[in-house]
C-alpha cells in the first residue's frame, strides 16, 4: 500500500480494497522522492507539515498492529527492494493529478506491470475526477459556477470505515527513521507552525467537528473576519489527505440533518461551494497542465510586468508600509496559512499596485503555506492577476486600506501582526500615512522609522497597472 497525499487510514480507497482483497500481509510504505516532483516538490512548509502526519500515520497503524515502512527514492527502485523483500504480488494507491504526478506514477504503473505486479489505484482526493466533468460541448469548464452547478447535486458515496485491525508487516521488512528525510529545518523557523496546526488524521477530525460545532452555522458572515476563527481551516488536513471531501461533504449534511434548521442551509452551501472550488483547481490543473508556470489567458505572456527586487523582498517580509498586507504576510510567515480575504489581498497589491508577477507570488506561498496544494495555488494566483480560469476582472484591483475598513473595522487583525501600530486608533490604523502627526507621535509611531513608508501609491500603481493592461487586452 503505497501512500502519498492520502495519509489517513479511514475512507480510504486503496487500502480498504487492499485489505478486503484477503492478502496476507500488506506493507505500508511512504517513499520520499522529491526530486521526482521536479519543480514543484513540497516547499519548507508542507515539509514541516509532512514530516508530523507521517509520524501520526504511523502511531495510527501501530495502533492496529501495523506500521510504516518509510523509504528513500527512486520510487521504483523503492518499490522493487521491497517487493523482493516481501514477496509482493501487487501494488494498490490513490491517485493525484498534478501534471509530474502523473508523469510518474504512469512510469512506475508501466516498470510494475513489466515485472507481473498488478497495479490497482483508486479516487481518494476529489469527488469526482477531472476527466468525468465536461461541458456540453465535451471542453473542460473554464468558470466555476457552471462547473459548480454540473456536481453540486450528484451523490456522493458514503465515506469508508477505518480498518479495525491491520496484518503486521514481518520484522525482516525495514524501515528508515523519519529524520532520515530531513523534512524538518536545521534552525527551527517552524515553531509558530508547530503551535498552530495539529497534523494527522485525528487532528483533521478534530478540526471538522470544532468547525462543525462552532462555526458553520455562521460560515457565510464569518468567513470574511480576519480576525476571527471563522473559515474551517481544514485545506492542510486536506492537501496531505489526512481528511478526503467525501468525509466533510458526509459530516456536513448529517449534521445539517440532525441539528440545522433552514437558516443554516445557506451558510453549508457557501462552505461546499469552497469544496467545490478546490475540485474546480483540480479540474483545471488537470486539463491546462501549464497553468503553473503560464498564464492560461495567453495575452498575459506580454503584460509588462515590473522587475523589482527590493519591492518584493518588502512585500515577502510584510514591510510594505501597508497594514492588511503587512499584516498578512506576517501571518504566513508565523503560522504557514493566511486567511483567504488576505490572500485575495496580499496577491491583489503584488500582482497590480506592484505589478510583479503573479509566479514569484505563487512560488512564495508554495514555500511558505502548509496546504501549497498545487492545484489551487496555481488557480488562487492566476484569479487575482487577472489572468487564469474564471478570473477575476483585472480592473478588480483590491484597495488593502478599503479591505481592511470593510473586514476588520476595529483593527483587531492588524493589532495582533502589526503591533508596532497597536496603539493607533481605529480610523488610522488602516491608513497611517493619512494620520495627523500628533496621532502618530501619541502612537509611539514614526513612518519609515518605527513603521515604514508606503512603498507605493495605491491610487496612482491602480492607474499603472489599468494602463498596462490596456496594452495587452486586445492582442
């Protein structure tokens, strides 16, 4: 049983057929071969991440009699030590779809099946596969909400139990430790990582049920507070398969069922629909393999973008002189997320008031988010550039200042990763370039000192970036 991004022992797929199957003995097996993933192997992050699921994924087995047999790559020479070792007859897994995945995993299907091993996989990642939906005209969706139409309605399959008990692997069968794979870093950077998140499947339960019992109920107002608890914060759990979306689509509508009136029904539907814009990532990905290296609207490959290196390294450090954008980029940096309505923000100022472009900000949330799933990285950053599948206007240019009056009015979000500008009052806190003198001096705030400057103008890099456009959208 050959895991990857479906570290969970419940619904999932192939191992439930593994077992069902009646084999004698199965091996468990994560093999580590980043260099197989080319470009796109995991980043900082999701390694720090990574490496906590992999040791709750083995404590779950031992748990059932079992354990985890961890492996250095080549994958197929992984497998085939193992296969002389065990005397193997087949190799079962769930599938993935980014575009070296797959790559790969066609390589290993056709070395297995040269040597007699029977290859099963299966669908554990997505509800439905991004080759089962296509329009009328048998073309892959390029916008959401009739791709989101398309599947919100078809029955999704109960979730599979957990096995009860598991065969041992046999003592002769080694593994390497898990520090061997060096997925965590040699100066402890990941602490605030390690104080947020919970990683394993007993964590993604347990963060479902909170989210459940806390906070769907008020999902569609909740979600946009910054400040707040209010999103699920399920994508990592997610992104490493430690919880698959049949078990959230599942708990949702039972608890719908059981304690929802008619009231709650608009909050789960706007919750789903989040699930369905992660299947939309897929889809897409799957179909326009190129997107996360070129723009999907091809007139983007002209855009005049800027070359600014010193404005990048101030928008990666949260030093802009931009609250909500500082205030976001903080965040990730501490904890491995970023709140979606920041990430709209943060993406919005680099890609138009910055106009850098959208790939250097990509490749910085891949190494710094703990769930960089690459599918809805790619989408996430192609939508706020203007540039990608259903996206957004690129005269749709967020305004930090206006975002940060609207979604954390009393500065609570920007107190908390700004504390330099705790003591502003609230009218000021967004816009501290706009504050009389006397209200800075009373703040113990001096701009460019204590806090910085802008680094840009956002009323005139609006008209800039509208101006760059303008050169490119008829071509």
């Amino acid at each position: 049983m050959w895991f990857r991004r479906d570290l969970r022992l419940a619904d999932n797929p192939a191992l439930h057929a593994a077992l069902e199957a009646g084999f004698d003995s199965i091996v468990p097996v994560f093999i580590h071969a980043p260099h197989e993933l080319g470009a796109w192997a995991p980043g900082g992050a999701q390694r720090v991440w990574q490496h906590f699921s992999l040791a709750a994924l083995d404590a779950d087995l031992e748990a059932l009699g079992s354990r985890l047999v961890i492996r250095h790559g080549p994958t197929a020479t992984a497998l085939d030590a193992l296969i002389e070792q065990s005397g193997a007859c087949a190799v079962y897994w769930n599938r993935l779809y980014d575009p070296n995945t797959i790559a790969r995993d066609k390589q290993v299907k056709r070395h297995l099946e040269d040597r007699d091993i029977e290859t099963v996989s299966f669908n554990a990642a997505l509800l439905h596969e991004p080759w089962t939906v296509s329009t009328r005209q048998s073309t892959p969706y390029k916008v959401f909400t009739p791709f989101w139409k398309a599947i919100r309605d078809e029955p999704v399959r109960n979730p599979l139990p957990a096995p009860a008990t598991m065969p041992a692997v046999w003592s002769r069968i080694g593994s390497e430790p898990l520090s061997e794979l060096g997925l965590l870093p040699d100066i402890r950077w990941d602490t605030g990582i390690r104080e947020t998140w919970h990683p394993g499947e007993n964590g993604a339960h347990a963060r479902l049920e909170a989210f459940v019992a806390d906070t769907l109920s008020q999902y569609g107002e909740s979600r946009e507070r910054p400040a707040q608890l209010g999103t699920s914060h399920l994508s990592p759990h997610l992104h490493f398969g430690e919880i698959g979306p049949r078990q959230v689509v599942h708990r949702v509508e039972e608890w719908l069922h059981e304690h929802g009136d008619e009231s709650d029904r608009p909050h789960a539907n706007t919750f789903l629909s989040e699930i369905g814009w992660r299947e939309f990532a897929h889809h897409v990905l799957f179909h326009f393999p190129n997107t996360p290296e070129e723009p999907l609207d091809v007139r983007f490959k002209s855009f005049p973008w800027a070359h600014d290196d010193a404005a990048l390294k101030a928008w990666q450090d949260g030093r802009t002189g931009i609250p909500m954008v500082d205030a976001g980029m903080r965040e990730l940096w501490a904890t491995g997320t970023m709140h979606n309505r920041l990430r709209m923000t943060v993406a919005s100022f680099l890609t138009k008031n910055l106009r850098i472009a959208w790939q250097h900000g990509e490749r910085w949330f891949w190494d710094t988010l703990v769930d960089a799933d690459l599918a809805n990285n790619t989408l996430g950053w192609q939508w706020a550039a203007g540039c990608g599948a259903d996206a957004a206007p690129f005269f749709r240019i967020f305004n930090p200042a206006r975002q940060g009056e609207r979604f954390d009015a009393d500065g609570a979000y920007v107190r908390r990763w700004v504390p330099e500008l705790r003591d502003l009052p609230n009218q000021h806190i967004h816009e501290p370039w706009a504050a009389p003198r006397k209200t800075l001096d009373d703040a113990g705030v001096t701009l460019g000192e204590t806090y910085p400057k802008p680094i840009v103008d956002l009323k005139a890099s609006r008209r800039e970036a509208l101006d760059a456009f303008d050169q490119i959208k008829n071509s």
